[in-house]
C-alpha cells in the first residue's frame, strides 16, 4: 500500500507540474497580445497610420538614411504593416475570439512570413547593415508601439525632442520583444513580468528627457500597460 500511496503522489505531482507548465504558457502569450496591442483601446486607421510612418522616420533618423532612402523605408513599412493586418483579419477565428494557442501560433508564423517579405523588399534600396538595423525594430510589428508613438506625437514636443523620444521607444521595443522571447523559451511568467515592468520603467525615467512634468504624468497614464492587472 505504501508503494501504491508513492506511485499515486508521484503521478499527481506529475500532473500539477504539466498544469503549472500551462499556466506559465498561457500567461506568456496573454502578455505578448498585450504587448502587440490586443485588448487595448485600437486607435484609429488615420492615427495608426501615421504612427507607422513616425516609427520608420524615426528608425531612419538612428539609421542615418537620406532623405530618399527615408521615403522608401516608410513606404515599405506601411506596406508590411497592411499586408500582414489583412493576412491576420482573414486568418483570425470565427466569433472574434483569440482562438488560444493555435491561432496564437498561426500569428507568430504571419509575421514571420511578413517580416521575410519586408526585408526582401529592403534589400531594394538598403545595405545589409541598414537593413539589419531597420529590421530590429520594425520587425517586431508591435502594435503598442503605435499607441506609445501615438502618445508621445499628442504632446508636439518639437522635431529634436520627437525624434529623440522616437529612439528612446524603438529601443524599449526591441528589449520588449527580447524579454518576451526569452520569457517564452523559458516558460518564466514571474521573470517576464519583472522584466516588462523594469523595461517601461526604464522608458518612463528617460522620457523626461523629452516631456514636461506635466506631460510626463500624462504619458504614463496613457501608456500603462491595459490588462495585465486581470486574475
């Protein structure tokens, strides 16, 4: 009997590890479609797209594309940007529902396969180092980069300060998307967590290089993370 009493603890121990291993996994793509802007407040066709260009300008600026080439970066991240919004439109489930791993998996890969396009098309007009540098971020298609560019183009702070906001916001999307990868492989809820926070933490402090006080405390209540604080 004692033996039996083992093998059946041991069996349940078993089970509350995979089930713990789930949570962990379910909580991770939770915070990457809050990361990506899922369930956040959707700004408008116009104000997202002149967010795209604003984060492409800015990815140029660090870059130090021409004037040309800043064009034709823009041109090409817009387009990425509608392509893979239509391709994830057609292949998101019927109800309006996320759709849980799959359909989360199946996002993964469409950007993937979007984000191979836009390089290709990059390849047109840039070396492969600027191509490399304007992948990192923009590669990323992360949609709370629109509401934080979006955020910062409110205030009309000026070109100098805008574009050094504009910086300041890729790099945190790189980072993010870096923790959130990691977070992922690792199946470390808490240490993503962690991570995220520290990160828009980071954003905030240096923002005030570039707002006002007042506009300081305005941003952080428009850019704080939406949904996390849910059981």
């Amino acid at each position: 009997m004692w033996t039996m009493w083992k093998r059946e603890s041991k069996h349940l121990m078993n089970a509350k590890l995979i089930i713990a291993a789930g949570v962990v996994l379910v909580c991770v793509w939770a915070a990457q479609a809050v990361a990506q802007g899922q369930g956040a407040a959707q700004l408008t066709p116009e104000k997202r797209e002149a967010a795209w260009t604003l984060e492409a300008k800015g990815v140029a600026k660090t870059a130090g594309l021409s004037a040309e080439a800043t064009g034709k970066l823009v041109d090409a991240y817009k387009a990425s940007r509608k392509s893979l919004q239509e391709a994830a439109e057609k292949a998101a489930p019927s109800g309006g529902g996320g759709g849980g791993r799959e359909a989360f998996d199946a996002r993964l890969k469409l950007a993937e396969e979007e984000r191979g396009k836009f390089r290709k098309a990059l390849e047109g007009f840039l070396s492969k180092e600027q191509v490399d540098k304007a992948i990192a971020p923009l590669g990323t298609y992360n949609r709370q980069w629109d509401r934080l560019v979006d955020a910062l183009a409110s205030f009309q702070v000026g070109d100098e300060k805008q574009d050094k906001g504009l910086a300041l916001i890729a790099t945190y999307v790189v980072d993010s998307d870096a923790a959130l990868a990691k977070a992922r492989a690792a199946q470390d809820m808490e240490g993503m967590r962690t991570a995220m926070q520290e990160l828009k933490t980071k954003l905030d402090t240096a923002m005030a290089d570039v707002l006002t006080p007042e506009q300081l405390t305005k941003w952080k209540e428009a850019t704080a993370p939406r949904g996390g604080r849910r059981g």
